[in-house]
C-alpha cells in the first residue's frame, strides 16, 4: 500500500496549489469580473462533485439535483439577511443547509428507491420544479421566501472578523472580495476532492458501484440497497446545500428563477461530458462548461463586429448552439466522457480475447 | 451432522394463474449438500428466490437455524447466512475478479462514511483484510490469476466460480447454486464438483439446483424433485432415480401406459 507520494506526483501537487494560488490574481488582471467567473466555475465544479456521487458512483440519474442548490441557498438568505432578522454566523449556517440539503435528498430518495434510469430521471425532474415552485409561491399566506421577488441584502460570509465582502488590504497585499471568495471556495472544493476520492475507493463506494452494475446481485450479496441509495442521494444533496449557501453569500441576492432545471441540466452535462464517476474528469467538465460560455460572451461580440460590422447572433443563443453541439460531438466520439477514468475506459474497448 | 438448518413450511407461491410452487416443504441438515431437481418450469429458481428474499411466498415460511426467515428482506436473507448465485450469472461486470469479492465482504465489515474519510487505522486495517480475503477466495477457487480482470471479460466458467467466491465471501452457512454446471463441459463439471465438495468439507451446507443428473446424483446427499410446483419426492439419490413419479415427471407418459 501506498503511504507517501512519490517524487512526481508531490511535484505535481506543489504546481497544482502554485497555480490555484495564483489563478485569481491573474484573472484580476483581465478585471474582476473574471475572478467572479472562476468563483462560479469551482461553484459548479462543487456541484458536479456532488451530483457526481448519485450519478456517477451510484448509478441514479437525478435530474433535480439543482433544488438542493436551491434549499441551501434559501437556508443561508433565511437566516442571514434582513427578512427575518436574522444574522447567523457561516459556521452555523453552512451545517444547518447541509442537513436541510440532506433531509430533502432523502425526501426524494425515499420514494423513488424502486425507480431506475428513465423513470427515475423524470420524478427526479418534477422534484426539482416542485422546489422550485414552492420558493416561487411561498410568499404567501406567510411570507417565507418573499416569492418570485426573491430575497435581497443576504449577510457576505464572515470569518471572525474579516468579511468577504469588499477589498480588505494587509500592508501590500490587497485581495478583493471575490479573490477572497475564490480562496475560501478552493479551500472547500479541496475537502470535497478528497473526500470524494477517498469514498469512491472504500466499501461505501464500492457498494455503489455495485448497485450501479446489478441491483438485484447486490441485494443477494446482503447489501442494504435502500439505506446505501438514500446515503448516496443524501452525500449529493448535502453538497448541494453547502454550494447553495455559499452562492447565496457571494450574490448577496437570490431568487427561485437561479434554481431553474435548466442549471440541473447544465450540473448533469458537466458530470457527463467530464467522464461519468470520474473525478479529475468531473473537475475539467465542470470547468470547462462553467468558463467557455463566458469566453464566448467576449469572444463573440467582438469577433463578429470584426467580421460582419455588425453583431448577427446574439451570444446566448450561440452559446446554446455552440453547447448542443459539443454535447452530440462528445457523446458520438467520446462516449465515456472527455476525461474518462481508466476503468471505463476499459469497460467500453473491445474485448480482445 | 444431523440437526436441521433449513426448513421450508409449506411455501405457496403464484404468478397471475400460474401456481409456480404449490405447498413445497422440505428440510436440509446442515452439512449435506442438498439437491433440487425437475424439469424447466418446474418453480426450483422460484423457490430459490423466496428462500433469499428476492420473491415473498403467497404463503408459508422458512425456518433458518431454529429462527423465522423474514420475508422480503434479501439482504437480511444475506446476513443469516444464505447466499446464493445466479442461473444467469449476475456478476458486477464492469468491476474487477477482486472487486467483486470484495463487495461480497459488505455485509461483514463496518465501515462508514466517517471511516471513509478519515481514513483511521480500524478502516485501513479493514479494507487490508478484505482486499486479502478477496485474494483468498480467488485462489480457493482457483482464478487468482484473474485477479485484476473485469468480471465481464473472463471466459465463462471462470464467471461461474467468481460467483460462488463472491457468495463465500458473506460467509454463509447456506450456499444456494442455482444451475452452476449450466454450459459447462465435462472436465469444468468435474472440477466444479471437487469444488463444491471441498465447499461442504469446509463446513458450508450446499443447496444445489442442477440438470446434470450425473452431477446431482453423484455429488448430492439427498434430493428432492419438484414438477409443476409440487414436491414429487425426496430421498437419497439412489431411491430418487427409480421412483416411478420422477420417472414420469422426467420422461412424460403415465407408468401404466
């Protein structure tokens, strides 16, 4: 067994946190924008983490994965913001929110336990918009998410004394707010990663995989199929609640119209076109889907003046085009995903004996 | 040798019109190897899946060990200690030889999520033993060279024997073959054989669904013969074969024709 790493992949490491350290000071130089972009990509790459682990370990295809998202992000405005009053510090929040994620991801595990692949994706699906429509309507007879209007003035996430909000300065370093979200967002993706890497490759996550390759074999070998199926969901889901909380923080706005299916779809196409179950290629999926649409945005406008005088297609409906399109291509000559993992890799080769 | 480990109490089970299994009771001692026979149709599958839980019988129950066997509960079946495998075999194809036997440890290790991790020294000394566990059972029966193969590329009768490690490996007192010699040859039947008796010499009580008459009669302790859902007979296999209700259950007609 391996107890210590070897000389090239510590290597490996020491330039994986150089660039992560210096990631968001470059991005600052093209203005800040683009360290609220990199903010969001680890954002979603937390979330296709999440889904990741129903999807890609356990097998369930779950296309509501955004309400949990939805659930944190409405813990944390609940309960640090003007609306109620309330201004509860981040180390009380962020657990609340994932256990309130947790509880619903095993309000819609439970009675779906019997469900698999199709069917399972579209109550999975109704499950997302009934989220999403009780924020939408929960405004009255007891004002409780403030509607469609959504919830505005949500409290920064504080660190003792240091707020994130706002450019915070130490004798020459100076960090704006989203570079210190950047940090605090890394610092958390990081725990994900290695939580995440070190369950896929333990009696849990093995027990996922095998409900993913035969339920009925799993059941005869003495796995608990119900209890590991709503662990799966309820692991997903608390993630989801985390993420939530912290989006909620760093927009300082929310309203149900950001937990659209839509986002679910998006969250699902990172985990699928990463490689399914595969972390690093869950990662690059993530990033990559978050990044190129913004790129686009500024790629385009300019690129088009240059070529026509005039802007012909509006850069949100290119990017879907430009989307649709990297989605078919993948799934026609990359079945596995961009970066999948070796194992399925293998699982989709031929068999040459 | 001789007290009971399995008793089934009249079990009933029926589809739609079809009755697949009509009033089948039945004892098996521990430490014999148990034969369940009859033609296709006959409810021997059927049967197999009430006793593990998969089906819960229309009526009647099973007794384990003394103990009622709840009903529905596959994993509960598991952990009394009856496993089975698969007339269709149903390994995890996209896993390893190894990975699959050690899946088959879950049901008697303990880690969590937290142990997951943490990583502490009871998770890692677990997951060592039954990585070495899973190395042992590939060796007893005998595809440790297959280790590292996914389950869905080794040749078929190598499929089979994984199937019973991955079953040995939640340790039962009762393992449930359903069809092992299915499209074996004869020297893979002769070996699979050595193996179930090396099985029970080891102190495992086999229940053994089989069309090889030859391996039945020669392999098994006792036999019961089940047609259109009914128990026919139960004996020792040499008083099976001559009786005239096996005979015609086998071969059609009625004896006086």
């Amino acid at each position: 067994m391996k107890t210590w790493l070897s000389p090239r992949s510590t290597a490996g490491l020491i330039m994986i946190a150089g660039a992560l350290l210096a990631l968001p000071f470059l991005a600052a130089s093209g203005g800040q924008a683009w360290v609220r972009i990199l903010d969001f990509a680890i954002l979603y790459v937390f979330l296709a983490l999440g889904l990741n682990i129903v999807v890609g370990f356990a097998g369930l295809l779950d296309l509501g994965y955004i309400a949990f998202y939805g659930v944190g992000a409405y813990v944390y405005a609940l309960l640090a913001s003007p609306h109620f009053g309330l201004h509860w510090p981040i180390w009380a929040i962020l657990p609340i929110g994932a256990f309130v994620a947790c509880l619903f991801g095993m309000l819609l595990g439970a009675p779906t336990l019997k469900l698999r692949g199709d069917y399972l994706a579209i109550v999975t699906l109704g499950f997302g918009e009934i989220i999403r429509i009780f924020l939408n309507n929960l405004d009255a007879p007891v004002n409780i998410t403030n509607g469609a209007l959504g919830l505005n003035l949500i409290d920064p996430v504080r660190l003792g004394s240091l707020s994130l909000a706002g450019t915070s300065e130490w004798g020459a370093l100076s960090l704006s707010g989203p570079q210190k979200y950047y940090f605090l967002l890394v610092t958390l993706a990081i725990v994900v990663v290695v939580i995440n890497l070190r369950l896929q490759h333990s009696r849990i996550g093995r027990a996922w995989q095998a409900i993913r390759e035969d339920e009925v074999a799993a059941k005869a070998i003495g796995i608990n199929t119900r209890n590991i199926k709503l662990l799966a969901f309820a692991m997903g889901a608390s993630f989801g609640g985390i993420a939530g909380g912290i989006f909620a923080a760093m927009q300082g706005f929310i309203s149900p119209e950001s937990f659209s299916l839509t986002e679910s779809v998006m969250i699902l196409a990172m985990v699928v076109l990463g490689g399914m179950g595969h972390i690093p290629g869950v990662i690059f999926g993530a990033l990559l889907l978050a990044v190129l649409p913004e790129v686009l945005r500024y790629a385009v406008v300019p690129a088009q003046k240059a070529l026509f005088g005039s802007v012909l297609i509006d850069p949100e409906s290119l990017r879907m085009l430009v989307f649709g399109l990297a989605l078919v291509l993948v799934m026609r000559f990359r079945p596995a995903g961009l970066w999948p993992s070796p194992e399925r890799k293998r699982e989709l080769a031929e068999v040459s004996e | 040798m001789s007290s009971t480990l399995l008793e089934a109490h009249h079990i009933g089970k029926h589809f739609g019109g079809v009755s697949a299994l009509r009033d089948v009771s039945l004892t098996i001692r521990t430490g014999e190897i148990y034969g369940l026979i009859g033609p296709n149709g006959a409810g021997k599958t059927t049967f197999f899946n009430c006793l593990t839980g998969l089906y819960v019988p229309d009526r009647g129950d099973f007794g384990f060990d003394g103990q009622l066997l709840a009903a529905n509960a596959p994993h509960q079946a598991a952990q009394r200690g009856i496993a089975r495998t698969f007339q269709n075999i149903r390994l995890f194809g996209n896993m390893s030889a190894r990975e699959n036997i050690m899946v088959g440890r879950h049901l008697r290790t303990r880690a969590g999520v937290l142990g997951a991790v943490l990583r502490d020294t009871r998770t890692r000394a677990e997951e060592t033993a039954i990585a070495r566990r899973a190395d042992e059972l590939l060796a007893y029966v005998g595809i440790a060279d297959r280790a590292d193969h996914l389950a869905k590329h080794l040749p078929y009768g190598d499929q089979r024997r994984l199937e019973i490690a991955r079953a040995l490996a939640t340790e039962p007192r009762l393992l449930c073959l359903d069809e092992p010699a299915a499209g074996m040859n004869a020297t893979e039947t002769a070996e699979l054989r050595v193996l179930i008796e090396g099985i029970r010499a080891d102190g495992t009580t086999v229940l053994l669904i089989e069309h090889d008459v030859k391996l039945v009669m020669g392999l098994c302790d006792r036999v019961a013969v089940l047609d259109y859902g009914e128990k026919i007979c139960e004996d020792i296999p040499s008083v099976v074969q001559k009786d005239p209700a096996v005979i015609e259950a086998y071969l059609g007609g009625s004896p006086d024709a």
